[in-house]
C-alpha cells in the first residue's frame, strides 16, 4: 500500500491540491478530502477497455488493435477538407500543444469547450482586460465576495470552503463570519441560500443591472429606474454600498453570464464594473471556469498559435473570428466533414442540430471513458486518464500552473502517444 499526499485533483478549475490518495496493487482504492465529484473521477468510472471501429454495415463496434484504430483515424482525418478538432479540456498542456500540431498538419480547425462555456469572457478580456488576482489572493484577503450567475456549491463543490467563503486566510481569520457573500442570479440556488444578500435578476438582463450598479456608483443614482432587470433599486443602492465598503472584494462568475443574453458584452461590462471599483477599494473578478485544465489550452493554443481558441489553419496560418471559426458555428453551417473529439464531450454538450451533423460526419474519439459522444463516434481510441495515470502541467481557474503526479501506472497509452502516431500516420498517408 502506498499513500500519496497533496495530490492535485483532475476534475475541476479549483485543481485542489491537498488531496490523500491510496494505491494498492497499481489500484486506487481510497481518496481523501476531495469532494463526491473529484473523487469518482479519481476512482475511475466506466473505462473503454479496447481501441474501437464502427462496422459500416452493422453499426456495431468492433475491438481492434491500436494500429487499426490510429491507421482508420488517420485515414478519416486526412481525407478530410475540414476536419474540426474540439475538446482538450481534461487533457493535460503537453496534450493541447500535440493537438495544435496536428491541427496545423491537416489544415484543420482546433477548439475547445469554452465555446459553450467560458468563450465570451476571453472576448471580453480582449477588450477589457481582466482585473484579478489568485485565489490564494481571494482566500487570504477577500471580506466581500460576490457570485454572479454562478453556483460552486453544486458545481465547484470545495471553492467556497477552501478559497472564497470558509476558508481562514492570513488576513481573513474569522472565515466566514469575517465576508460578506453576495449572490446574483436569475434563480435561488444552493449558493444563494448560504449568502447574505440574494439578487433575483431576471432572464436575460444581467447586462442592464450591471449598468445600473455602475451608475450609481458613478454618483448617477437618479437616473437609474425605480426597478432593473427585476431588481429594486433599493437593493442596487445597498449592493453598492456593500462593495465599496470592501477591504478586498471578489467577483466570481459563471454561465449565467457568459451563455445568456449579451454574452460576452456581459462580462465587458463586469470587468468595467470592476475596475471602476478599484476607485474606491481594492477589487479583483474571476471566472469561474468548469473543467480543470480548460484554462490551460488557452494559455497553450495562445503561446503556440496567437490566439486562445477557435482557431483555423486552412489558409496555412493560424485564422481566428469566432463566430466563424468556433466549433458550433461548423457544425451549425455543416462545414466540418471530419471531427476529432478529444477529452470533451461535445455529445453531451453541443446543441442538438450540432450533434446531429456528428452524427452525419466520421468522428474520431479520444477518451478514457464511455460518454454520449462514443454513440456517434465511428473510432474510438481509449486512453490513460491525465492528471492520475499521466503526468503533467494545467492551469487553474486563476491562470495558475500547477504540475500533476503520475498516481498510478497506465493501463492504456497517452493521448500525447496517440495523437503523436496519428500525426505520423497522417504524414505518411500525405506522402511527407
């Protein structure tokens, strides 16, 4: 038996990092103090034991070997004129820059989950910038803490208790008794029923009572209505009042900005709000991002290609518009004729006019587990799980690098293996 400690968790951005594990025979038998999600990924869940092709006639899958898995997707993928790479989430940095590689081999188009999540906040800090800090910063510092369409209870299960909420910092000693939370959503979540003050927004309408929070605390109070996006404006008045009498605030936010009405003019006008505070106290916003290294390959495909996500190679360099160039923008307009998904799962996720495109197009999957994604998949390649059975370096919600153990020994070969022989096979097949 061997016990591994201050082990980093793969499931989530708030990459815990104080988490026991026990091995035993080359098995994970206990995992300690991470949260029920964290730990079953650790644990492991509905493996693909074997390398798989579709039988064209039958539409069943057959088991082949991990030569005739890379050589049919090799083949899928370099007969294609516009193959769609997406994905990349829970796969390591050493993962994404294969993965920017072989997009660049084949002319293809590489994205990845912040399409339908955390997409618009990278426009938004194109325009803006991004006024944050660590969540170190956060845990140590913060005594007013704003969520803002957001729930981390039911999504980032251990945020609160390790760096916003209850966690004791260096100047923040009395945990929770020392914050003020704030909570601003279009329904009262679990997250909401554990604050002190809950702003019920209506659908859609973020953006207006945004502008409003920053009229009155540009001294406009009078011009902003007697309600706001459904808010009274009372309660804007002492919201305001709430964060400029912060020491150190924080703002988190999540989908509820990000996937509604104004998209990434939502988050523009967050970050405004946040550097006008800076006026009169000291404040930081931070996206709440879902997988655990999906902030990482946008640091990657940035350093390697210019730009965070979404990004094109066809014309024989890198190529961004989203809104053009974005996975779903492809699979709305059929553009794609070939697609790689990799540690995502688009099946799951993506609207079903882009699933049904799948459907119609070759799919290659890339993943340790069984997901929506496998039933329209036409190979399926199986791999080690990062970030457990693969070492390696991701990034956390707070744009923090943070390095990953090797837990236990792989059972399956690595995506970076894997994409590495596709490639090859892919330069063969070409004549290179």
């Amino acid at each position: 038996m061997a016990v591994i400690t201050d082990a980093l968790c793969p499931f989530c951005g708030c990459v815990c990092d104080d988490i026991t594990i026990v091995t035993e025979g080359n098995k994970i038998t206990d995992v300690k103090h991470a949260c029920k999600l964290g730990a079953a990924k650790i644990m492991g869940h509905h493996r693909i034991k074997e390398p798989m092709v579709r039988d064209d006639k039958k539409g069943d899958f057959k088991e082949v070997s991990y030569d005739e898995a890379i050589d049919a997707a090799a083949k899928i993928l370099s007969g294609s004129k516009r193959p769609l790479l997406y994905g990349w989430a829970s796969a390591l940095c050493e993962v994404h820059k294969k993965g920017v590689l072989l997009a660049e081999e084949l002319g293809g188009i590489i994205d990845n989950t912040a399409s339908v999540c955390h997409g618009p906040s990278t426009l938004a800090v194109h325009e803006k910038g991004l006024p944050t800090a660590t969540l170190g910063q956060v845990k140590n510092r913060a005594d007013v803490v704003v969520f803002w369409g957001c729930n981390p209870v039911q999504a980032h299960p251990r945020h609160m208790g390790r760096y916003s909420v209850f966690a004791r910092g260096f100047f923040s000693e009395k945990g929770r008794k020392g914050r003020k939370i704030a909570v601003v959503d279009v329904r009262k979540t679990d997250t909401a029923n554990i604050a002190d003050e809950y702003i019920q927004v209506q659908q859609g309408k973020d953006y207006l009572v945004i502008s409003a929070l920053r009229a009155i605390l540009a001294g406009q109070a009078d011009v902003v209505p007697a309600t706001v996006g459904g808010v009274p404006k009372e309660q804007l008045v002492k919201l305001v009042d709430t964060l400029k009498a912060a020491k150190f605030g924080a703002i988190f936010f999540g989908m509820g900005l990000t996937q509604s009405q104004g998209r990434y003019k939502n988050i523009d006008n967050a970050i405004s709000l946040t550097t006008e505070l800076n006026s009169f106290t000291k404040f930081v916003i931070t996206p709440m991002r879902g997988h655990y290294n999906v902030t990482g390959f946008g640091q990657v495909c940035a350093w390697e290609t210019g730009f965070a996500s979404a990004v094109d190679f066809s014309r024989g360099a890198p190529y961004y518009n989203p809104g053009e160039t974005a996975a779903n923008d492809l699979l709305y307009r059929k553009e794609a004729d070939a697609a790689l998904i990799i540690a995502g799962d688009a099946g799951a996720h993506f609207p079903a006019n882009s699933v049904r495109h799948l459907a119609k197009i070759p799919v290659v999957q890339i993943d340790p587990y069984w997901n929506p994604t496998t039933e329209v998949a036409n190979v399926v390649i199986p791999t080690a799980i990062c970030g457990i059975e693969v070492e390696g370096t991701a990034y956390r919600m707070d744009g923090v690098s943070l390095r990953y153990r090797k837990m236990v020994e792989p059972t399956h070969p690595t995506d970076m293996e894997i994409l590495e022989r596709i490639t090859e096979r892919v330069r063969e097949i070409r004549g290179e």
